[in-house]
C-alpha cells in the first residue's frame, strides 16, 4: 500500500525523492503515539521509486519530543512496550530502504532528538537548538537515544545535558556532530533537497552498503568488521551498475573528484 499523508504527516514524491514533513506546528510537532506509528508505517511503505527521503517538520520547531500530555501512569511492563514501539519505528527509519536526511530548525528535543538522530545525515541551520529535558522531566531517553546519541557526540556530551539540562545551539552542535551541515536560518530543507539529489544518484546497493552494512561493520569487533566489509565489497562491485560507473570513469566520461 501506497504511503498516505496523514493529518499530522504529510508525504510527497519529489522525482526519486521522499518529502516527509511532521505537520503538527500547534503542539510543535510533539511525538504522539499516532504519529510515531504513522512515521514507522511510512518508512515501512515507501514507493520503490524513492531513491532518498527529507525529513523536516511544519512550523518553528523540528520537533518537540514526545508528546507530554501522553505520558500517563504507566507501569513497567506498558513503559517498556512503549519504548520498543518507539524502537520499532525509528528502525524502520534508520534501516528502511533509503538514506534520510533531516533538515533541522529550530527544537530538536528529546524523542526529536532521537528521531533526528535516526536519520543518515543532519543539516541544520542557525535557528536549530539541541536538549534533552527528559533529565530534567524524570525521566530517562527511551527512543533510541542512549544508543545513537553518544555514537554522534559521545556518551560524556550526552551525561552532561541530561545532568545540567544544557542546550547546544547550532554552531556548538555542529561542532559537537550533531548535525554535519549548518546553514543560514530558513535553507536546511534546500541543502537537505540538494543532498538527497545527490544521495538518490549513487548506486542503490552502495546506498544499502551504507545504511544498512556500515553501522553493523562499526559495532563490530575489527576481525569480524574486516570480514563483513570485504563481504559488501564483493557484493557492491559485482553489480553491472558498479563495472559501468567505473569503466565510465575510465573512458573519461565520469566527474573527477574536485575540491571545489
Ligand atoms: C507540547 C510539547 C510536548 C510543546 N508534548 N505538547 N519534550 C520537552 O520537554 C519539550 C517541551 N517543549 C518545549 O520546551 C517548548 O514547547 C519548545 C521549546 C519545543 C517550543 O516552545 P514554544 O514557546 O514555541 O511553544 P510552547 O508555547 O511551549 O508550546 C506550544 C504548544 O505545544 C503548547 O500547547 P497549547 O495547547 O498550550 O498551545 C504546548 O503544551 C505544546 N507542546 N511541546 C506535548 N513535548 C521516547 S522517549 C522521549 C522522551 C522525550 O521526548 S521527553 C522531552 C519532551
């Protein structure tokens, strides 16, 4: 089935590229139950033409984390389901069939935070700010975010923000790696356009090599992560595509890598 635009999600091809957009700006795209649903039924039903998907949310803000006015009494057993929903759903971003690259803006807080960093590539610009207020809330990250978040600024970074309630702004969170692009106020969703161009170009079983062997590769003990490579390699430079994008390069026909 066809992915839908739902009220607080809309959708949209772009030629090869997905447009996904939270649309909730009057709760500051606050993450409820529903829209993380929504956000996994939609990177699980991606048209096969999609070659690259944009995520960006409506509004002021990125996202707002999870919506608050949810967070009931729950007890251990519902608290730990819904984590795992959360889970569940930000795999099928960060391991759907395409790269993603967020534009961020403005908040990304909490469960925004641990959406973004489901993401392949972040691009903010300057009005984007960086928090995790679980610390100060109670409670603790349960979207992904004790696992991807020190992988893209470290585990000590994390501590501190969720100790002191420390915000990043765009240029400290660019440094820290939050995001690998920053851009003037109102042009993360151009840049994150351009690279998703550039992304949808590329060989698809590179891509895949990417979202979906490399992150393994790097969990890996080196023996074994020498051995996958190698693997994926093979794989990748099998492909007719692979032999005819680098006989083109031979013959000249092909862009040389510029440092423009
Ligand atoms: C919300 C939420 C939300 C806004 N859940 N309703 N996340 C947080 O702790 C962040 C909470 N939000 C904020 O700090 C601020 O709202 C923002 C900095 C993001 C934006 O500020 P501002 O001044 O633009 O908006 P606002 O006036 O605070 O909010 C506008 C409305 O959105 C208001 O509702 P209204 O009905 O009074 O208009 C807010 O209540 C509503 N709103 N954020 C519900 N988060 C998998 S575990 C993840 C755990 C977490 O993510 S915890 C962190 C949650």
């Amino acid at each position: 089935m066809p992915p839908m635009s739902s009220r607080d999600l809309h959708f949209e091809m772009l030629g090869d590229v997905a447009l996904i957009r939270l649309t909730r700006p009057s709760k500051r795209n606050a993450l409820s139950d529903a829209l993380v649903l929504a956000l996994r039924d939609l990177f699980e039903n991606l048209p096969a033409a999609a070659r690259a998907a944009v995520l960006d949310g409506e509004g002021e803000h990125f996202c707002a984390g999870l919506d608050l006015s949810e967070l009931k009494e729950r007890d251990a057993g519902a608290g730990l389901h819904h984590s795992r929903m959360w889970h569940a759903a930000l795999e099928c971003v960060q391991y759907g069939p395409v790269p993603v690259v967020a534009a961020l803006h403005g908040a990304v807080v909490g469960g925004g935070l641990e959406l973004a960093a489901a993401c392949h590539i972040r691009v903010a610009d300057d009005t984007t700010f960086y928090a995790l207020p679980e610390g100060s809330r109670g409670i603790f990250v349960g979207g992904g975010g004790a696992v991807r978040i020190p992988r893209l600024i470290g585990a000590a970074r994390m501590t501190d923000m969720m100790l002191t309630g420390r915000v990043y702004d765009a240029a400290e969170g660019e440094r820290a790696g939050f995001a690998q692009y920053l851009v003037p106020a109102g042009q993360a969703r151009g840049k994150a356009l351009e690279l998703a161009q550039r992304i949808a170009q590329n060989a698809p079983l590179t891509n895949y090599a990417l979202i979906h062997a490399l992150p393994r590769i790097a969990e890996q003990p080196a023996d074994q992560g020498f051995l996958t490579e190698a693997l994926m390699a093979a794989i990748a430079q099998s492909a007719p595509e692979a032999k005819a994008r680098v006989r083109a390069f031979l013959d000249g026909k092909a862009d040389k890598v510029r440092k423009d």
